[in-house]
C-alpha cells in the first residue's frame, strides 16, 4: 500500500536490526487519514471473503481493526484484552502470546458472549512479526467455534517468521507493507 | 446523545451500586456504527473550539478518539500509554493516574515529540468517574505547554466527582450521557 510504504520510509525509523519504530504514525501518535486509509484498504481486500466480526488485540490493534471494520459496512470489532479487571465477565476464552517488543507473556482474554460461534472472524493487528499475537487470536477464535475469515496486518517483519507460518499454514494473509531487512537504521521494504 | 442513551439503557449493566457495565458496545466489543455516532457527536461539539489534536489514553479511549479526530478533518490522534516498551523514547510527558476499576496506579506516558507547544488539544475518553484519567491527559497538555481546548467523554458517573469537579475548573466538558445512579442492577441516567 503506497502511503504506508511512504510513511514508513520518510517517517519510520529502523532501531538495531529488529525495531521498526512508526509510532509517529501507526501506534502513539495516529496519523488519522492514514489510519482511515489503511482500513478500507483491508477491507477492499476482504470484503470477498465476507467477515462479520473484526477481532484485535488492545492497544495498537484497535484503530485499524476499526476502520476496517467501518468500511466492511460498520460489522462489530472485538479487542482482547491484555490484564484482567473488575468488571470483566469470568467466562473467558484465553490464549497466551508472548510480546518481544515488552520482553513478557501476555494472556489474551474474550468475554465468550462476544463471540457467538459460527462468525466469520477477521483478525486485525498493526505488526507481524514472530505471530505470538496472531496465534493467539486465532486459538481464540477456535475455541469459540468461529470460522477465520482472514488476517489484516498493517507491517509485517518479514525477516521474522511469523508472516511465512501463517501462508504455509494456509492462512488468508494480507500485510500492507513487509519490512524486508533494517540495516544501519534504514528500513527496506519487500515490494509490493 | 439519544443512541448512546438507548444503548446504555437496553443493553448495559449495572453492577452494585458503581460499576456500569458496557463493554458489549463500548470497551471490549464495538457497536462500530455508534462508535462512529459518538464521535461525530463529539466533533459536533467541540468544532468552534478549532482542536488541532486529540489526546486520550489506551485502551478504550482510542475508538472515540480515533472517530471524533476524523469527524474533525482527520487531525492527529495520540494515545497515552499505560506502561514503557522497549521501543519507546525516554523523552516522555508522565502523569499518575489511579484506576479504581484495576485497583492500581498507572504512570501514563507521551512522547514529547507528538504534543507540539501550542497545540489546541481535545481529551477525549470513554469514561468519567473520578476524573483521574481526564487530570493526568490534562496535565500532561499543560506540561506540554499545549491549550486545552475542551474534555469530550462518552459515559460520565454523575454520582462521582470527576465531572463536577472538571466544570468547576471552568473546562469545557461534554459527556455524551451522564449516569445517575444505579439502583438494584438498574442504570438510571440525567436527561440530557
């Protein structure tokens, strides 16, 4: 996708040979239009395979997965939640995917009435990388009996396997932009 | 706001005499289409006040947010964080605030870089109790050296004093419903 290739390349910035910062863009700061872009982008490409329910994981997963969400004519969006609470319904499905970037394992958590067996589940996030997240969302939308529509990644690592597990696995995958390889702090993109 | 109003009153839950219970539309799973009614809502109001930014707090608080900026001419949003990552800077904006529904503290944090001095900032988020969250996102503005253009909430606890205390500040404050009280799991709310 051209303006998230371009925003990555002017505004992102490769930290050693594994950190792709867009967090001026993507997930601290959102550049909103982009945003907005970004999710009829992934919902031009899945609206084929007719998803009725986004789900995400909180933080950074929400603002695309609800754009997308939006542009696939306003289907509910579910995020996992990452810490339990004391308003959260003990009737959860859970799954456990380790986060690199915060160096612990988090367990994500579904309040199972939010997802009726059946639907056909969109996953949404903004990285790919080693597929902890992905993986965990998708264990939890089996164990809900849903039918896995899809993955919609914004930037996937492509250097990191997550991307390749999944096409083997036979996953309908579609990243925006693949981040190739950092060197010297220059992030290089596959083509498109 | 008559569809928040109806939501809230059909579909939430009021759980003893405080919690009230929303996240089957609200902060675990999305009605996308209010989502996007809330914050043209918000934009609505908060126009004339010309905000260039929209700063709220992961993770509920990023929907509302991300839709009230798009309502707004697709201005940035940027989203406080609740704990450090390895990838983020040290030059950060902090402020504590206590969440009484995860019975902790949370130092929220913002890059520097994304709250440029002089920005007209708009403090959006999805609840109003205490008003802990509201203080740190505005102190932080004020650290910021930005102007606080007003405080957009969706659903306010009229019975605690985060809302009172917020106006008799002389802020600009808009919640698009306001709870009374809640009686025998029953959620009353002021007329609007």
């Amino acid at each position: 996708m051209e303006a998230l290739r371009k925003a990555i390349l002017e505004q992102g910035k490769g930290i050693g040979d594994n950190i792709v910062k867009v967090d001026m863009f993507l997930n601290h700061r959102l550049d909103t239009g982009l945003i907005f872009d970004m999710g009829r982008e992934l919902a031009d490409y899945f609206r084929k395979d007719a998803p009725d329910l986004v789900l995400t994981v909180e933080a950074s997963g929400i603002a695309i997965a609800l754009t997308a969400a939006h542009f696939l004519g306003d289907i509910p969006v579910v995020f996992a939640k990452k810490a339990g609470t004391s308003t959260q319904s003990a009737d959860m499905y859970t799954a456990v995917a380790h986060s690199f970037t915060h160096g612990n394992d988090n367990t994500l958590r579904v309040d199972r009435r939010y997802l009726p067996a059946g639907s056909r589940v969109l996953v949404v996030d903004d990285f790919l990388a080693d597929g902890q997240a992905s993986h965990a969302l998708i264990s939890i939308a089996e164990q809900a009996k849903c039918v896995l529509a899809g993955v919609g990644i914004a930037v996937e690592k492509g250097f990191q396997p997550g991307g390749r597990q999944l096409r083997e696995a036979g996953v309908n995958l579609k990243s925006l932009a693949i981040v190739e390889s950092i060197e010297d702090g220059k992030i290089k993109l596959a083509e498109d």
